[in-house]
C-alpha cells in the first residue's frame, strides 16, 4: 500500500507541477468584456494561465477598471492599439454579433490569430470574404466558437459513429423567446452546425414555419439530407427558457444513441431478428442500455463543469496552443461553417417568403 502512495502522490506532483509551469511564448488580447465573456471564456483563460497583454472594451472609463482589475492586462478602448502591436499574435473576440465580422476582418488584415465567438458574421457574403481572407492569410489560424465540435461527448460519439451504419437522426433544440439578435445566427446555428460536422455536406428537402404568436416565438421544422443520412430537426424559441432542451437521437443498424445537453450520451443496441422476427418479442427481454459518455454532480472537478463538457475548454485550449505551437488544430475555421450558413440563408429567404 505504501508504494501505490507513493505513486500516486508522485503522480499528483507531476500534474500540479505541469499546470503551474504551464508558460507561453506568444501575447494575446481579448477585445470584449461582455456576460458571456467573463462567464464562460475568462475563467478559461484564467485556469490556463493565459496572461492577456490587453482587453479591449467600449469606453475609457471602463478600460480604467479594467487595468485594475485585470492587471497585468493594459484596459482600452481602441482597438487599433492592439492591431498596431506586432507582439499581439492571437485576439479573442467575443463581442455583439453585429459587429465580430468587421473586427475579424481587420484582425485578419494585420495577421493576427483570430478566435472568435459565434456568429462570425450574419450572412453567406460575409463569410465568404473571411472564407477568401483565411486563404490569402493560410498561416493564420482561425477558430469559430461553434463549441459543440469541441465538446468530449463529440468525440466519443464520433468515434462509435464511425462504425456504424446510419440510418435517421431527429434533433430537438427548444427554448423560450429569443429577442436580443437572430435567433438563426445566434442559437440554430449551434444545432445546424453540429450536423453537418457529425454527418457532412446536408440539403434541405423540406422546411416548415411555425409562427409561435409573436416574431420572437417560431418554430421550424427542418429535414436535412447528407450523403449517409437523413434528419429531422425541431428548432424553435417558442418552449421556455427554464426548461430548454437539446437532444439528439441517431439511428443506426446496429442500435440508437442518445445524447442529451451533452452531457450523457446512451447506446441502445438492437436484438437479431430471427426468421424475420425481432428476438425480442420472442424473448421478451428489453435491450440493454449502455453509457457511452456522463457527467455528474457528485466529484466537482473540471470534466464535471458545463464549461468543460460543452465544449468551451477544448476550443479555446486548442486555440492557445495552435497558435503557440504554430500548427493549425482549429476544427472551425471559416471555410469549415461554409454549408451551415448555406442552409442559415436558405432558412431566411424561406422566411422572407412567408408571411408570419
């Protein structure tokens, strides 16, 4: 027993002294000091160790705060004073969704490494022009906040899908009235993406509308078909905040999975036929059900935090370390959103074309 003590305090020592080590090379700036920054990226940042070099915000005052509070990160409220800096090689944007593609675009025109939270951009024309900037710029690395690539239970979905023979998905993404932006570009753009990452290239092959009774409570109901598969999605702002879902179930030959706020995923299997019929009925036995990823609230450790399993650790570690290492990790790189804003902007010509 002594000797597995001394293991495991070894081991413990080796871990501890890898985080507090952790040191980097590169200078980064953030430019945004929103909700949504400082409560799901900023700790991030902070459990990394990553030192920003400044923070960009709207007002003098607030950059006044800012370099109190964030010392040693310099406060401003001029982003021309981190474009101007050629030791600034990454910059976090996680601003009003109006405005992240100007600031891209012009982080991208100084050659700057660019995280930057979703949406990008609010059309297919501008994100063709980052799709254009990122190609004349092949050294830079681009990386949209589309976390949901990130999160650990896509990669063990991922890894069982692929091998599996799929069948049918159905995607149910509900929540209450969404009046701050574009509920397309801001919140669907979470569950069509992941789609297309998970299954490929996808076509609308029908689309559906629902007017919820008022322009910020819709409901729409999307078939998609991709080269091996074919979903259903039920998208809407007409449920209720306080009881928000995300679900995802994928049907293959040899069973069903289950995915819920991704934070557990289930497989299914299915029972042999025998001459035809399912063993089940003959056996009157329910299959088994199998665990595949899951979090819990009893051990609170990092991989239990929903900024952990949702994905916001991963993206920006990956993020970090690319541009450190100077490798291009980035799953969501501008060309990579090309068919989700494909299907975004045949969704808003269909809703320019009917009356709600």
């Amino acid at each position: 027993m002594t000797a597995l003590n001394e293991i495991i305090a070894r081991y413990k020592r080796i871990r501890n002294l890898r985080y507090v080590n952790q040191t980097y090379h590169n200078q980064f700036a953030f430019v945004g000091i929103g909700n949504h920054a400082t409560q799901n990226l900023y700790p991030v940042l902070s459990y990394l160790n990553l030192p920003l070099k400044y923070i960009v915000c709207s007002s003098q005052s607030k950059a006044k705060t800012i370099s109190k509070l964030y010392f040693p990160a310099v406060g401003t409220d001029n982003i021309d004073t981190v474009l101007g800096d050629s030791e600034v090689e990454g910059v976090f944007i996680c601003v009003n969704g109006d405005k992240h593609f100007d600031i891209v675009a012009r982080c991208l025109a100084k050659n700057k490494n660019v995280f930057v939270e979703k949406p990008p951009c609010r059309s297919m024309e501008q994100l063709q022009i980052l799709i254009e900037a990122e190609k004349r710029n092949k050294n830079l690395i681009t990386c949209v906040g589309m976390q949901k690539r990130y999160a650990p239970m896509t990669h063990k979905l991922i890894k069982h899908l692929n091998h599996k023979s799929l069948i049918s998905y159905s995607y149910r993404y509900v929540t209450g009235a969404y009046i701050e932006g574009d509920s397309l570009t801001d919140l669907f753009i979470h569950p069509i993406d992941y789609v297309t990452f998970l299954f490929g290239k996808a076509e609308i092959c029908s689309l559906e509308i629902i007017n919820g009774g008022h322009p910020f409570a819709q409901t729409l109901f999307i078939t998609l078909r991709h080269k091996d598969i074919v979903g259903q999605m039920e998208l809407s702002t007409a449920y209720s905040w306080t009881d928000a879902t995300e679900n995802l179930i994928i049907n293959t030959k040899e069973g069903v999975f289950e995915a819920k706020n991704f934070s557990n995923l289930t497989f299914q299997p299915k029972q042999n036929l025998f001459c035809g019929i399912p063993t089940e009925k003959i056996f009157n036995k329910i299959p088994p059900t199998r665990t595949v990823f899951a979090t819990n609230d009893f051990n609170p450790i990092i991989q239990n935090n929903q900024i952990y399993y949702h994905g916001y650790f991963s993206e920006l570690k990956n993020f970090i370390l690319a541009v450190e290492n100077g490798k291009n990790t980035s799953q969501s790189g501008f060309s990579s959103l090309k068919n989700t804003y494909t299907i975004i902007e045949q969704i808003k010509n269909a809703k320019q074309d009917i009356k709600l």
